[in-house]
C-alpha cells in the first residue's frame, strides 16, 4: 500500500494474513522518513498511506508483540564474477551476493534463482567428474545472471526519487528495453507473454529476453 506522491511519497505499507487469527503489519518509509516504534505515532504514520484500508484493518486489532525496527541504510551489489581470483572453499550466495531494499520483495527470489543455477552447475560437474575447485569462480556468472533482472527492475523505482544516490546499471539497460517491447508486445504471443511474466516474477533470469528472434 503506497503513500502516493508529496510529503509522504516515500512511505508505504502491507498487512499480511497469519494463521491463527494473527496478523503482520508493516510500515516503511525511505530517506529518513520512518515510522516510529511507538504504537500511536505507528498508526498516525499508516494513516498518511494513500488509502484508509491499512488504517481500517489495523483498527480492529490488539498488538501481541512490541513494534520492531530495522533500517537499511542502502542496497548493494557485488560484482564477484568481475573477480579474477577466489579462495577455495568459500561461495557467496544470495544477501552476500547482492541484498535489496526489502520492500521490493525481490531477495529471496533471487538467491532461489542463485541456488537453482548452483544445482544445475553442481550437477553438471558431477556428471563430468569434476570435484569442487573453481566452483564459486564458475558460480559468480550464473549468480550475476540471477541479480541483473531485479536489480534493475529496483534501481528504475529508486532513481524515480531525487534523494536516491548511488550507480544506477546502465549496462543492463539493453537487456531491460527489450524486456519493455516485449511486455509491449505480450497481447499478440502467448508465449511472448509466458517469458515476460517468468523474467518479471524471477522464474528466469533478465537474459532469458535474448531467446526472442528479433523483430
């Protein structure tokens, strides 16, 4: 649930269903505009949420736990397969090897991707009878694969506001306006259609757009 544009463009919320009659309820907000972890402040902090649903719903619960806090002060991506080197035995996966601003809700999809691609390569070397040196330095690229498509995707909602600073991954861009005329052009392929919702929810990687023949 966003806060929609002006003073309070930055915030955004969710409410999630538990079992048991339970309920998770999030607040976020971005460049220094937090919610507090005071219950009162908390709830006047969700009513600046561009509709009152989040405010409606929270009003008919009672808290079963203090309100826990976190910041993250930015995101960041390593670029291990630029390395020329790598110790033996150590492999960065997921969070070490790129971590999201959650509210994206882009991480643990993309370390899903990252282990789905080790199996494959792990299981391919064992077909080849090979042992386990120079795994991470064949890794890293499989591992970039899985981060370039949301990665982007993030960096396109974050460079929308001003105060955002940092790299924005121009390199990818290619990959991401073709992602974009496919999109556009989804409604006359089924299949067309079937690769752009796979890239978009991280069933596949942003490369998987190059399969297309071009137009």
């Amino acid at each position: 649930m966003p806060a929609g544009e002006g003073d309070h463009g930055a915030r955004g919320g969710s409410i999630v269903k538990l079992p048991h009659g339970k309920w998770l309820v999030n607040l976020g907000g971005r460049y220094g505009d937090t919610p507090s972890s005071d219950w009162g402040e908390f709830r006047d902090f969700g009513r600046t949420l561009i509709t009152p649903i989040w405010d409606e719903l929270v009003d008919t619960v009672t808290p079963t736990t203090d309100i826990k806090t976190y910041r993250m002060a930015r995101a960041v991506r390593h670029h291990y397969e630029q390395v020329e080197r790598f110790p033996e035995g150590l492999l960065p996966i997921g969070d070490s090897v790129c971590f999201f601003n959650p509210t994206h809700g882009q991480g643990m999809s993309s370390a899903a991707g990252q282990a789905r691609g080790l199996e494959a390569l792990l299981v391919d070397r064992a077909a080849g009878g090979r042992n386990l040196d120079g795994l991470a330095m064949e890794f890293f690229p499989i591992a970039e694969e899985w981060v370039r498509g949301p990665w982007i995707l993030a960096a396109m909602s974050d460079f929308a506001n001003p105060d955002c600073t940092g790299d924005f991954p121009e390199a990818d861009l290619p990959d991401l306006m073709a992602l974009g005329q496919a999109a556009a052009a989804a409604d006359a392929s089924p299949d067309v259609r079937q690769l752009v919702n796979d890239i978009g929810t991280l069933r596949k990687p942003l490369s998987a757009i190059r399969t297309l023949a071009p137009a």
